[in-house]
C-alpha cells in the first residue's frame, strides 16, 4: 500500500493528492457510499468483483489512516471485541 502510494508521489508535500489523515477520511467515506450503490434499489448483490473492488478500496484507506496514526488495527479490532463483549446490548 505505501510503496504504491509513494510510486505515485502522493507523500510528497506538493502533491496534488496529499495523503493526509483529514483526506484520507474523506476518502474512505466516499469509498464506503460506492460500497452503498450495490445495494441501492436492491438487496442482492449484482456485481460481486465490483463490491469486492470497492470494500477493498475502503480497507486501503482504513489500513493507510491506520498506519499513518500509528494504530495497530489488529489490536484495535481486538480490543473493540473485548470491549462489546462486556457491554449491555
């Protein structure tokens, strides 16, 4: 994921696509609504490499915000686990 950003010098400070953490939030947010037009109209899925294509884009830009805040996803997720299991539902 890095090395793909970087070969297209988006880590630069005068890239036209700054890969900052408020950007890349908006980024993925936009990625999460192209998720919501598989289902728009419909509940089954037409085009499931489309649908796969675009949950990916929204897991690069979850990883790459990750990363760039120093978050270990892995033990968030496991964390966020421990901590539902204890709520009241």
């Amino acid at each position: 994921m890095h090395a793909f950003v970087e070969s297209k010098g988006w880590y630069k400070p005068d890239s036209p696509h700054p890969q900052t953490s408020k950007n890349l939030a908006i980024s993925l947010m936009l990625e999460a609504s192209e998720v919501l037009e598989h289902f728009q109209w419909q509940e089954d899925v037409q085009d499931r490499d489309a649908l796969a294509e675009e949950l990916a884009d929204v897991l690069l830009y979850l990883l790459q915000i990750a990363s760039l805040n120093d978050i270990d996803v892995g033990k968030a997720v496991l964390d966020k686990l421990d901590v539902n299991a204890r709520r009241k539902w």
